[in-house]
C-alpha cells in the first residue's frame, strides 16, 4: 500500500524559512517522480515543483530561487524547502506521485506566512 505522509508545515514570520518533508512507504521514490503541489485560490491543486527519478529537479517560475526540492533515498523521504516565504504563500502543500497510473496523494500540511 502506498503511502505519502507530509510534515513541517505551520506558522512562520514573512521572511522565514520552512522546510517540509513528504514520507512515503509502498514505494521507493527514486523510481518515481514526485511533485510538490499546493491549494490554490478556488481549491484546485497546482503543481509547482517536481523532481524526477534522475534527481533533476522543475520548479514554476513564481517560486524559482526561494524553494528547492530535494529527496534522501535512504529515508525515502522528499523535502520542500522553502525561504523568503511570502504571506501569499499561505496554503495547505500536498505531495504526489503516480503509481501504476493512480494519483496518490498525502493529507496535507498548512503552511501560515503571518506576522
């Protein structure tokens, strides 16, 4: 059974850094690629960033040069950092993968950019 499981998320000052993480079991994530997506304004999820199985990474441009994906194979874990966070960042951020055509998604976590 595959499962993804985000962490990190929470209330952080504009400016700050976040950093979160997206645990998965069932599959091994370096065979696959992984997304980062987040909650837009009319509850559509919009992607934003992957990383591939070859470590490349893709990012939007709109948040190109303040966040960066990364994965530990060993943990099988892929991380979301994210600095210079802005208070319209504030959303709930899910990760995703396809396995064996299905969309598997994790649960969420939010993230507040507030003063």
């Amino acid at each position: 059974q595959v499962q993804l499981v985000e962490s990190g998320g929470g209330l952080v000052q504009p400016g700050g850094s976040l950093r979160l993480s997206c645990a998965a079991s069932g599959i091994n994530i370096s065979l696959y690629t992984m997304h980062w997506y987040r909650q837009g304004p009319e509850n559509q999820r919009e992607l934003f960033a992957n990383i591939f199985s070859d470590g490349a990474t893709n990012y939007l441009d709109a948040v190109k040069g303040r966040f960066t994906v990364s994965r530990d194979n060993a943990k099988n874990t892929m991380y979301l950092q994210m600095n210079d966070l802005k208070p319209e960042i504030t959303t709930v951020y899910y990760c995703n993968t396809v396995y064996r055509t299905q969309d598997m998604w994790g649960q969420g976590t939010q993230v507040t950019v507030s003063s």
